[in-house]
C-alpha cells in the first residue's frame, strides 16, 4: 500500500518534471515566439469587430476569398480567439519555467563559487585558459593586466581573482521574471478592467453606473461600478495649454458616492483627469437638449445627446426617443438632430410621428430653437428648454496599468544587465614549473562576450612585455 | 531658413551620399585606402547640410522630423549614417562597413526627396514628452538595427575572403569582432525598440486611455521586437554567432522595414498619418 503510494507520487514528480523540461526548453521558446509572430501578422491583416461592423464588412466585401477562411476562424478576434489565449497562457508558462531554471542556475553558481577555491587551484595548475612564461612578474604588472580589463581584484595568498559585472548574472532572470508578471498583470487587468463612453452635458453630472454609458465593455471579472459622480462643469471651446489651443474642453470634477470632491482638471489631448486607477478622457462634443415632455402642468424634464457625427462612436443615449404619456403609454417616437443649416447653430431638428411610424407618411419635421414646442399627440407637447453642448468622456478603469509598466520597465532593466553586463572572472596564480617561472591564468565568461578570452591574454601579454621593456 | 534653402542643403546631401557610396565599392574592389578615405571625408561632408538641413526645418515647423516619409526617412537616414561615421573614425577597418550602409543612406534619402514634403503643425494629441521618447528610441533602435545589418553585410563579405591577404582594410576587420559587434548593435537596438514600444504604450494610455489597441502599427512593432527577441535568443541560448547569425540579423531587417513603411501604406492606422501625411 506504502509502496504503491510512493510509486503514484514518483510517477507524478516523473510527469512534472517532464512537463518542467519540456517548458524550460530553449527550442520551444522559440518556437512559441515564431508562432506568436506568425499569428499576430495573419491577425493584423484582419479588421478587428463584429462582423457587422463597417470596417470588417468593407474588408469582408473587398476580400471574398480571404474573408472566407478569416472569418469562420474568428480572426476578425483574433486576439481574444481561444487559440490565441491558450498561445499567450504556453508563452507564460514557457517563460516561467526559464526564468526558474535561470534563477536556480544563478543561485548554484553563487554557491559552487563559495566553494570552488580548491577546484579553481586544481584548474589553474592543470587547465588554465592561457599560460605565459615569465622570468619575473611582479603584483603590480598583474594589477595592472586587471586594470586595463577594468576588473575589482582580490587578491588571495597565491591566487589573484578579478571579477566585474556581477550583475550581469541577475539580468536574465529579472527579464524573464518581469515578463511573467507583464503577462500577468495584462491578463488580469483585462479581466478586471471597464471601458465606456458616457456624454455628460455641461453643468450637469452622471453617477459612474451602467446606466449612464452609452458604450461600455467591462471583464469578466470586473465588480460594481465605482457609482462615483462625474460631473462636467463647463465646457471651455477654444482652450489653450502648452502652447496649442486644444479645442473643446470640459472641466470635470469626479465625487465620490456622497459628493466629496475627489479630483477636478480640465481634460484634453495627453491630460485625462486620473484618479487612482481611473481615467478619464475627452472623447468628443456635441449638441444637448434639455426637453420637456407633458400635459400641462405635469411635464418632465429630460436631457438629449445628439452626436455630431454618425461614423463616431455611439457614447451617449440614442437619439431616438420614445416619449410616453403619463400613463406610461408611449405615444410618440422622436429623432433629434442637428438644425438642416449648419449657420442655425441655436436649433435643434424634431422628426417625430406616432410609435413605429418615423418611416411613415405621419412623420413631421420641425426645427426648434430654445422655448419652442411642438405637440406630439392630444395634448402631450415636447418644448426645448435650451440648447447646451455635451462631452463624451471616456472613462477607464484599470488598477493594472501602473503594474504593467513597472514590470516593462523592470523587463528593459535586466534586458540591459543582460546584454550589456557581461559577467566576468579572472584567477591567476604563478606556478613555477622545471622551464621557469609562468602566469597561469583562467578565464571565465558569459556568452555576450566571447572575445574575452582573447583581449584578456593580450591584456597581460602586454603587461608582460612592459615589463621586459 | 526657408523651404528653399533646406531642398538644396539634402539635394547637396544627395549627392555627397551617392559619391560617397561610389567610392566605398570603388575603394573595395581595387582595395584602395586613399579612396577610402575620401568617401568618408565625403559622407562627413555630406553630413553637415544634412544636419543643417533638418535643424533648419524644426526650428522653422517647430517640432522633430516625425511626420511624414520624408522626415521620417531621412532623420533615420541621419541617425545610420552618424553611427558609421563614429564607428570609421574610432576603427579605421569600419570604413568598409560604408560599403553597405552608404547605398542604404542615397536610397533611402533619395526616396525621402520623391516624397511630398509637405509642412505639418504640430497638433494637441501629438504634443506630449512621450511622442519625443517615443520617436527618439524609434531613431535609435533603427539606426541600430541598420547598422547591424551593415555589419553584417560586411561580414560575410569578409568571410568569403578570409584567405585573401593584404586586402587593405579588410585584413584588420576580424570576422569575430564584426560578429561581436554586429550582436552588440541587435542588442541594443532590441533595447532601444523596447523603450519605443513601452513609449508609445504610455503616450497611447495618455491620449486615449488604452495603452495597447493591436492597431497594425503596434502589432507589427511587437513583431519586429519578437523578430529580434528571436536572433538574439538563437545567438545566445543556441550558439548561432558567425555567419549563420549574420544572415539572420540580414533577414530580420525586411520586418523593421516593413514595420516602419510597409504597414502604413498598407494597412489604414491612426499611426498612418506619421507617414503618409502630405504624402
């Protein structure tokens, strides 16, 4: 029975172990990088959205033959595709598994270090890297060997040892670490992050609810909305900053649930408000409405977002609006829309008929400018109370991007150390043989530099020869 | 300096580049110091209007030469050509390396010439400290990753004439330490290519609130990145130095160019206007 349990345990350390080394390989690193590479380019020349979106239908119509194979693949996502995923979660682990293995080597090297003085003797005597004969060296020559190779020497009873870029050893380990923790951090901000557009009308405010967005794409595992208030104050038309009029500007203060004002700033190009991990951009402007709808003596106010322009993205309510009575019955649907003359800037176009009918012979067109009304069915009247203008922020929540940078940055961090800082160990020692005195010298280096081996002999060569002069 | 001023400082440009190229694959075939030498003293001499010329047109646009082909181009063309110079003046067997990189440096500078040179203000979502970083490492990582690849150009020449003695410069150019140096060159320019990215993410997050779209522009920058993540991996873990890592550092070239060229006219991208603008 005890046997048996060993021999289950045995076999599962076999298959990790297995799993380990099939994952640390330097073959299937870069493979998987070739594979990512490959399908990243095929994904690029796909439009990414829906199928119904314009820019997949123009290509799927410009490219019948490739839009066949593409879309049935789903590279119109090509980067949320499963295989795509499942690409980037090997990548991940592929990426672990070496940055343990490089760790775990650096660590047996520091300790084979602390014990290797007899091995380093035994190899300086019988397999030095170079050998040079000398009638007479002196400490000073050997120093300066050292010096002109810029090395920290240490010098021991008969072995000297010189070293420089120790902290070359970490660099691939702190660049492959960090990418594990880019990958995730990317990984679970996507799943926790949301991303809307919301129109606020200036001088108003909207509660960060779902409710308030006109487009909104949260992950899976994003909690509530903050419910925080996002007010825009006002909205500046012509405001200047580091020297370039930026356009329209909105002032916008964001609360908290209870109205303690958390940060306030304009928002233009490159200057969102932040606030801890959220974001808030100017997106666009456009035209508002404030109506009101009703009988007399019981009408109700409402705001309306018009977009200026139909390619744009769709970040406010609909411009269709169904009204009802004060039954709750609805009575009339309404498009609001731009004034037909672009000079009439204080008017705003009503197209409304009878529910369903805006295609219909029963639609009607008027255009309105502020206090003028129009009655929509019996006696529910729709009236312009003004006219304003609206920002469409985007706002972003992303507690991961401050994390996705650190580790970036640590990423670039070890990338130099590895690349740039190339470890290096020197010993030499004199051993006096039957044919004379001879500087017996062993070289250890990293990969990055494999010319060393050669300057350091010509290094102390020239030592040597300075010193015959 | 006006328009007209700064077209004759890069037509003297132009020209200077194209006799110094002449002369480089002159000085190589019939293996002639003296010519040389006047080819680099004519591509330094070419560098001063160059210089002058794009200088002259920042200060009168008032921002770095980053919009459109033709700036695009011919600062890279700058930054390629300013590397040689400083690597034939430290090591005089790097003049060879002007065989390669001086034909790259007219072509791309004539190409640039042809393009439309239309002045660009610049705008609010292009006025910020991380466009500059950006567009600084954008210079940086591709002259580096031109000048590798002139290295190692140079380097299977010399290869293929490694029993030939006496071959003027060619003779103190050893294959390891163009080797060494054309790794040295991937390498940073794999660093310089990451700052870029990290750059561009950062001012992305800032002008837009996403720091990565997989606009095509960005996702061919990655795989440019990953193209040379892969030649350094091969040297590093799996050996490949020599020759076989000079033919792979020449064959990854064609995805920065493409990444830099190709996607902007191929594909519509919000970074397109960088390139196509005026154009």
């Amino acid at each position: 029975m005890v046997a048996r349990g060993f021999g289950i345990i045995d076999s599962r350390i076999r298959t990790v172990s297995r799993i380990y080394g099939f994952l640390r390989s330097r073959r299937l690193a870069v493979w998987l990088i070739v594979l990512f590479i490959i399908y990243v380019a095929i994904g690029s020349i796909v439009p990414q959205g829906d199928p119904g979106s314009s820019a997949v239908s123009t290509w799927v119509a410009g490219h019948p033959i490739l839009a066949a194979i593409a879309i049935p693949l789903g590279l119109n996502h090509a980067y949320s595709t499963p295989f795509f995923l499942l690409l980037l979660a090997v990548l991940m682990l592929s990426t672990g598994a070496c940055a343990w293995e490089r760790t775990r080597r650096v660590w047996l090297r520091t300790r084979r270090d602390v014990a290797s003085t007899k091995r380093v003797a035994d190899r300086l005597r019988d397999k030095p890297t170079f050998v040079i004969p000398v009638e007479k060296l002196g400490a000073s020559d050997v120093a300066s060997a050292f010096k002109s190779l810029r090395m920290r020497t240490t010098p021991g009873d008969e072995i000297t040892e010189a070293r420089s870029g120790r902290l070359g050893t970490l660099g691939s380990p702190i660049f492959h670490w960090s990418l594990v923790l880019l990958f995730l951090f990317v990984g679970l901000g996507q799943l926790t992050r949301s991303e809307g557009l919301m129109g606020v009308v200036s001088g108003s405010s909207k509660p960060d609810v779902e409710a308030s967005y006109g487009v909104l794409t949260t992950g899976p595992l994003h909690g509530a909305m903050s419910g925080r208030l996002i007010a825009v104050t006002g909205i500046e038309r012509s405001f200047s900053a580091n020297g370039l009029t930026q356009g329209p500007t909105p002032f916008i203060e964001l609360r908290d649930a209870d109205g303690t004002l958390l940060k306030a700033d304009y928002a233009y190009s490159n200057h969102p408000l932040r606030y801890r991990s959220t974001f808030i951009h100017m997106n666009a402007d456009g035209l508002a409405a404030v109506v009101s709808v009703g009988s007399a003596g019981s009408m109700g106010q409402s705001e309306v977002l018009i977009d200026y322009a139909a390619e744009s993205p769709t970040g406010v309510q609909p411009t269709m609006v169904a009204f009802s009575n004060a039954q709750g019955v609805p009575i009339a649907d309404v498009v609001f829309d731009l004034p037909p003359s672009a000079e009439n800037t204080v008017a705003v176009a009503v197209r409304y008929a009878p529910v369903g009918g805006l295609t219909g012979p029963d639609a009607r067109e008027v255009v309105l400018t502020p206090g003028g009304s129009v009655a929509l069915s019996g006696d529910v009247v729709l009236r312009i109370d003004r006219l304003t203008s609206y920002a469409r922020l985007s706002v972003v929540d992303d507690w991961s991007v401050a994390y996705i940078y650190i580790s970036f940055g640590l990423a670039l961090l070890g990338l130099m150390l590895a690349l740039f800082v190339s470890p290096r160990t020197l010993w030499v020692t004199r051993v006096e043989t039957e044919s004379g005195a001879a500087l017996h010298v062993l070289v250890r280096h990293a990969r990055g530099d494999a010319a060393f081996p050669t300057r350091t002999e010509n290094a102390f060569r020239a030592s040597v020869d300075s010193e015959g002069a | 300096m006006t328009a007209t001023v700064e077209i004759l400082l890069m037509w003297a440009t132009v020209t200077a580049y194209a006799l110094s190229a002449a002369l480089f694959v002159v000085s190589i075939i019939f293996k002639q110091d003296t010519i040389s030498r006047i080819a680099l003293g004519m591509t330094c001499a070419g560098v001063i209007p160059h210089v002058a010329a794009i200088v002259g047109r920042w200060v009168r646009i008032g921002h770095g030469p980053y919009i459109g082909f033709y700036e695009v181009v011919s600062s890279y063309a700058l930054i390629g050509v300013v590397i040689f110079i400083a690597l034939a003046l430290a090591r005089k067997p790097f003049r060879a390396f002007g065989v390669a990189l001086m034909p790259m440096a007219f072509l791309a500078l004539g190409g640039a010439m042809l393009a439309s040179k239309t002045e660009v203000a610049i705008t609010p979502n292009l006025a910020s400290y991380w466009l500059v970083v950006h567009v600084a490492f954008a210079k940086l990582s591709y002259g580096s990753f031109i000048t590798a690849t002139g290295l190692a150009i140079v380097h299977i020449l010399r290869l293929s004439r490694r029993e030939v003695k006496g071959d003027g410069f060619f003779a103190s150019l050893t294959p390891e330490s163009l080797d060494d140096l054309t790794a040295k060159f991937v390498s940073a320019g794999f660093v310089f290519l990451g700052i870029m990215i990290a750059a561009g993410a950062i001012w992305a997050n800032e002008a837009w609130g996403r720091y990565w779209a997989w606009d095509p522009i960005e996702t061919w920058s990655l795989v440019s990145w990953l193209v040379y993540a892969v030649v350094l991996h091969l040297r590093r873990t799996m050996g490949w130095v020599g020759k076989r890592f000079a033919w792979i550092t020449i064959a990854a070239l064609p995805v920065l160019l493409f990444a830099l060229i190709g996607v902007v006219i191929v594909y519509e991208s919000i970074h397109g206007a960088y390139l196509l603008i005026g154009g």
